[in-house]
C-alpha cells in the first residue's frame, strides 16, 4: 500500500487564490483570494460549507493561513467564546488488540514496544481520575485496545464510571471500540457521557488503514450509541497517506453524523507499525486542517488530539483559534507536553479553561505544580525542586513513560 500523501499539501489549485503580488512565481494563475471570512460568515448564517469550499481550504497557501484561520475563529469565538477544555486519556487496557489498524501501536501486526495489559484494577483507574480533576480535565477518557469490550470489560467499566463520577464529578467517555447496540445502553445506564469511536479516515480510503474490521462498522456502532441517548465524539487521523478529498469526506459524514466532540489526530508515524515515518505533515498542513473541520462543523467541539506537539511544534497556539479543546498530559502510549506548558499557552493566548470538574473531593487545580498532584517526573515545568509529589502516579502513565518517543496516532485506542 502506498503511504506517501497522494496530493501535495500546499499545492497551487485553481480554487485557492493568489495574486501577484502575493506570488512569486509568474506562471500561477492570479486569481482572487477566497474570502474565507465570508464564508464563515455564511456558516453563521446557516448555509454549511461545501465540499469545494473545504477543499480550497485545505490547499490554500501559507500566505492565507491566517485569514484561514480568522475565518475559523470568528465560529469557535461564536459557539466556544475562549474557553478551552480539558479532556484526560486514561489508557485502561494496553496493546493485545487483535485488530490490525495500520497507524496503532497496539495492533497486532505492530512491533512497537508498547505496554501490554488487560483492564486495570479499580485503584489505578480511580487514582488516574483523581489526577484527571487536579489537571482542570472535564472529561475522563476511559479507552481499552480492543475490537470491541468484553463482558469483563463492560462489568469493569459499569463499576468504576459511578464511582468517579460521583467522588471527582468528571465526565466519562469510553471508547472501547465497536459496540453492540446492547453495550451501547449499558454504557448509557452507568453514566457514561459520550462514546469516542473515531471514523480515521473516509470510507473509501478505510480498506488501505485496516483490514479486520470496517468503515460501515464504526458507523453502525456510532448509530448505536447515538440511538442509546450518549454523545457521539468521533473524529480521525491526518497524514496516512490519505488524499484531501478523503479528509473532507470524512469531515463531511461527521457533520451528518452530528457529532458533538471531533478529535483531530496528526499521525505520528511509530517505528513498529505499517505506516512507520511515513507522516509529511508541516504545522501549516495541520491549521488549514483544524480550520476546515471548525468550518465544516461549527457547533461541534473541536480537540486537538495525537502529534499536536509533534507536527504542530511552536505553532500549536494557533491551533487554539479554531479548536477549543485539547488533552491535557499523556496520549496513549506516548507523553504529551507537561500540563503547565498548556496552562500557560493558553494563559498566554488570553483563552481560559472551562469546564473543569468541579466535585468535592477533587483536588485543587495543578496549575502550579502543587504536590498534590504532581507526578513527580517534572512535567509540571515548575522550577524543579520539588523533589517530587507524594502521590504516585497510576501505573498506566509510568509504563508510558518506558516508551517515549516511540508514538503513536496520539489516540489510538480501539476508538481512535
Ligand atoms: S486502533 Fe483500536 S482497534 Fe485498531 S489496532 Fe489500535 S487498539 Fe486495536
């Protein structure tokens, strides 16, 4: 399978604008700049981006990037203000995955050394919450490697989502993979929030990613949890090889699918895995990306997901003016950037966090590397000298440790 982009990122296109003056080389067409600010101001209106228009989007040249996203600001500042929210990944169950996704660490044609583990006990999952509330998350992500749970994960799930609910006042999602209609209420009835299923990619380009399982059934396990009254959080992957055409599909059955939460991954090409150091994104690529998909799907909430601080680098503020969400801490198998490295991008944007769990027993923000929360391994980018924090960190967090800068699509997980 090829796995180098099918189309240029930044290429000359007949929808994308340039003008002389805004080019130097004489034998592209002049044509005008789209008005993008137009167009988002349309969407307000009500009449949804076309496909032309999203494609443009994502072709257009790194002189437009910040009319893009001005255009993609003017809907987060509408629907999101400039709140951010905070979403914690909690990696329940590691590798094992009989599934064969071309980007994931976990899968089983995947060499990479990632960490292998069935579903944690209660303690490590609770302690992980707990560290979830001191870091300002809203929402606890509980994500397993798995085609889809199996009675002793669901049984695991029903017990703990009461239980941190109640103690740390979090939102739960899960994302276990494909779901039964049945597994769907269940989840409902213990009090999950939302369910991630990611799409990845479009339906076309799906065979070329994974061959175990398909596109229709990550959306008829979408449906199921849409029929069982959760939210739905789907989103995917940029950078496997895909074409735009194949990004733009997928953000436009997103919209149809009315997602309420779209993670967007940047894929970070793992040593071990099929789509090894195959990723040619620049931080340009990933704006006009998150841009597009703020267009397309104005309401939804926005994250910026796995390879954020890989592609996106000194860039990733930008991110922010389309998306209003990010992860804060670990990805699956991989280390995000400190906690307080993102407090303080998004102090220093002017943007604040929302949203964070509010229970009584939840421990005070981390926005200080307070010991109460920290783990000990210096990513509160404080001054050092603490000498670490007395809690311990959940297990899950320290084995990934063990494995960084190995990567993976930031998400992974049977969701992701
Ligand atoms: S993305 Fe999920 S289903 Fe696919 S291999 Fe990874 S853990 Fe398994």
């Amino acid at each position: 399978m090829s796995t180098a982009p099918t189309e240029p990122t930044t290429a000359a296109d007949p929808l994308v604008a340039t003008s002389p003056s805004r080019t130097a080389d004489a034998s592209r067409v002049a044509t005008p700049r789209p008005d993008y600010r137009l167009w988002a101001e349309q969407v307000l209106a009500g009449r949804d981006l076309t496909h032309e228009q999203a494609i443009a989007i994502l072709r257009s040249p790194n002189e437009d990037l910040l009319a893009v996203l001005d255009a993609a600001f003017l809907l987060r500042r509408h629907h999101f203000g400039l709140s951010v929210q905070l979403y914690f990944l909690m990696n329940a169950k590691s590798g094992l995955c009989p599934e064969d996704c071309n980007y994931c660490s976990q899968s089983k044609v995947s060499t990479a050394p990632v960490p292998k583990y069935n579903i944690l006990q209660r303690d490590k999952l609770m302690a992980a919450a707990e560290l979830a509330a001191g870091r300002q998350a809203k929402t606890y992500c509980l994500v397993i490697s798995a085609r889809g749970p199996n009675e002793r994960e669901m049984k695991a799930v029903e017990e703990i989502v009461p239980e941190i609910k109640a103690k740390y006042g979090l939102d739960i999602c899960a994302c276990l993979g494909l779901l039964t209609a049945e597994q769907a209420q269940r989840l409902k009835a213990c009090g999950v929030d939302r369910v991630n299923h990611n799409l990845n990619t479009s339906e076309s380009y799906y065979a070329e990613i994974c061959t175990t399982h398909t596109h229709a059934d990550r959306v008829q396990t979408l449906h199921h949890v849409r029929d069982a009254g959760l939210e739905v959080c789907s989103g995917g992957i940029i950078g496997m090889g895909e074409t735009h055409d194949d990004v733009v599909a997928m953000a436009m059955q997103l919209r149809e699918l009315r997602a309420e939460s779209i993670p967007v991954n940047f894929l970070n090409s793992i040593d071990g895995t099929p789509l090894a150091r195959t990723s040619e994104l620049t931080p340009q690529d990933c704006l006009r990306a998150l841009a597009m998909f703020r267009m397309v799907s104005p309401q939804s909430e926005l994250r910026i997901s796995g390879g954020r601080e890989l592609h996106l680098r000194t860039l990733q503020p930008l991110g922010l003016y389309a998306a209003n969400s990010l992860f804060v801490g670990d990805y699956l198998t991989t280390e995000g950037q400190p906690p307080e490295a993102d407090y303080q991008m998004i102090r220093d944007l002017g943007f604040e966090v929302t949203g964070a769990a509010a229970a009584p027993h939840s421990q005070p923000a981390d926005t200080h590397g307070d010991s109460a929360s920290c783990d000990g391994e210096g990513s509160c980018g404080g001054q050092g000298g603490c000498g670490g924090g007395s809690q311990p960190l959940p297990v899950p967090v320290t084995e990934k440790t063990a494995t960084r800068g190995i990567g993976d699509c930031g998400t992974g997980g049977c969701g992701g």
